[in-house]
C-alpha cells in the first residue's frame, strides 16, 4: 500500500495546496499531520486521539517518537 494511502485509510485528509500537510477532523478532535523531509509533526487539541495516531503510524511505520517538540525547522514553539 503506498504511503498516501496508509494515511488517509485512517482518516486524514490531504490538503491539495500543501501535499505534505494532513488534517483529520472527528467531532471536536482535530490532528494535523505535517511531513518536513524525514521528520513528522504531529499537532492536536486531543490527547488520546495523539496517541492512537501514533499508535497507527508505529505499527505502519518505521518511526521514532522523539516527544514534545520544541523547535520546527528552527522556529520556536511555545
């Protein structure tokens, strides 16, 4: 299966302006997935829907969860 199809057979959305930003949406939980060359970010408003997409993307996946980010593509996150 390709990868575009791994993501959205879990529910996320691509978004056609920007092909490495991802949205899934179910009620008031909302995930962005954003791809940058070899990293992921993963940005929610839901703790528990956090941790089933990682769920998901770990056993599809090769990936390490690095943790809370601090910086992406050197801009601060506060």
């Amino acid at each position: 299966m390709k990868f575009n199809d791994t993501i959205v057979s879990f529910g996320f959305k691509e978004n056609i302006i920007d092909r490495c930003t991802y949205l899934k949406v179910s009620w008031s939980k909302v995930i962005f997935f954003i791809m940058y060359v070899d990293d992921i970010l993963f940005a929610t408003n839901n703790l528990g829907l956090l941790h089933k997409t990682k769920k998901f993307f770990s056993s599809n996946f090769e990936m390490k969860d690095m943790g809370e980010a601090s910086y992406v593509i050197g801009i601060e996150i506060f």
